[in-house]
C-alpha cells in the first residue's frame, strides 16, 4: 500500500512542503512516483516519518536527525543535548520570573528595587540567547544581532514598543487567515509576509536563505514559537512555511 504526498501531509498533521523538503535534503526519501509524478510513500516511511517528527517536536535541529536515523549519531545523546537546553531555559525562566515577583512585590510597596534591579536578567538573558543561537544556527545568526544591534541603536522606547505591537498585531491578522483557511501560499497572507519581511529589515538585511532559515528558526526554537502559537495554536509553522514561499519568490 502506498500514500501520496498529500495523503501523508494529512494523515501526520505535517504540511506537503515539508515533505518536499525532507524529499530534498535526503530526510525522507519517497518509494518512487505516480501518475503524474506524484510522490509515493510505504509504510516503512510513515514509519521514518514518526520518528522525525518526534525528534523535531523535542528540538533537534533537521541536520542532526539525519545523522540520528543514519547511525552516525547517538539518539540518546542527541535527546540529552535537547535535555541540557531544556534546563538552561528552565533556568532564564527562573530568573526572570524571579525579577518579575520582586517587581510585583515593588510596585505593592513590599519591597525596594534599585533601578539596576528593574533589569536584572534581562540584558544576561538577551546575551544567553544570541550565545545559544549561534551555538545552535552558527556565527551568521551572531552577526544578524550585531547588525540589527547596529541599526537600533538610536532608538527610543517607544521605536521598540511600536515594533513589538506591529510585530503583534501581524501575527493577530495571519491567524485570521489560518483560522480561515487561507493556504501560506494565498495572495492575502503573502502581503502579510511582506509587510514581515520589512519589519525585519529595519533591523538586518535578510537574502532567501537567511530569511527563510528565520522560519525555520520561529520553528525549532522554543522562545519564538511559544510567541507564534499562543496567538494561535500551529501559526509558527504557518508562518515558515508563508516565509518559505515568499522566499522562493522574491529573494536572491
């Protein structure tokens, strides 16, 4: 018995174009094709198809589950690097709801904050991240914060809040799109993507790989997609596969 692209898509709650480029890379190779060149999968790639979503749904990076499936690396340990991230971020949370509480407990009246206070573990916890990207996503993502360091420098407060709110609401309005219906792929959700794409170019200059690897990144990478999928469950991988289109179409 063979499963079409489409049908595989639907039946492991994955998108055709991931499958595509699991195609592409080597992941997931299909059988072979059909009528019309439709790619055809068995039963033993429904079964390799788990086992990469699995890996991904705990955070390994696409590049490491190749080498997991192929022998060359050991799942344990690469589920044990996944644990130790799990833990450092257990421990930036810790420490910023510490500096929340003591927030809380400041503006009550219950006790006093020195101004440095206010922003205890925020500018470690910036710097934790970019570390744990690069580490993750290699010295190019270092030199995407240097930049956009560079080109926010001169900002006011309000230049941040007004980013963070547009940011927002541009999520808000492609969740309308997702809840509708709408394909990553359909004109209205490409001009949202535009309107993406130069949100992120007031802070670094992104080409297609770049831009679409800042998809995958809204993916795989815990902080970004809670941001996506708590306006609307999914959106994150939504929104790359929107970025990855957009990408394709419009980007050198």
């Amino acid at each position: 018995m063979t499963w079409t692209t489409a049908e595989v898509a639907r039946l492991s709650g994955t998108t055709a174009r991931t499958l595509r480029h699991y195609d592409a890379v080597g992941l997931l190779v299909p059988a072979g094709t059909g009528p019309g060149g439709v790619r055809l999968y068995e039963r033993e790639h429904l079964l390799r198809l788990q086992r990469i979503l699995l890996l991904r749904e705990l955070g390994v990076p696409v590049a490491v589950v190749g080498d997991v499936l192929a022998g060359e690396r050991d799942e344990v340990a690469a589920l044990r690097e996944h644990a130790d991230r799990l833990e450092a971020e257990g421990v930036r949370l810790a420490r910023l709801a510490a500096t929340a509480r003591r927030t809380a407990a400041h503006l009550e009246g219950e006790v006093e904050m020195t101004e440095q206070q206010f922003f205890e573990g925020l500018a470690r916890d910036r710097a934790s991240m970019q570390e744990q990207l690069a580490g993750r996503y290699g010295d190019g993502v270092r030199a995407r914060f240097v930049e956009a360091q560079q080109r926010t420098s001169g900002w006011s407060r309000e230049d941040f809040e007004r980013g963070a709110r547009e940011h927002r609401e541009l999520a808000e309005r492609l969740a309308q799109h997702r809840r509708g219906g709408d394909a990553p792929s359909a004109e209205a959700v490409q001009a949202l993507v535009t309107e993406h794409h130069a949100g992120v170019a007031e802070h670094w200059t992104p080409d297609r790989t770049s831009y679409a690897g800042l998809g995958d990144l809204y993916v795989e990478d815990e902080r970004f997609r809670s941001f996506y999928d708590e306006v609307e469950p999914g959106l994150a991988a939504y929104l790359r596969e929107a970025m990855h289109v957009w990408a394709d179409a419009h980007l050198t």
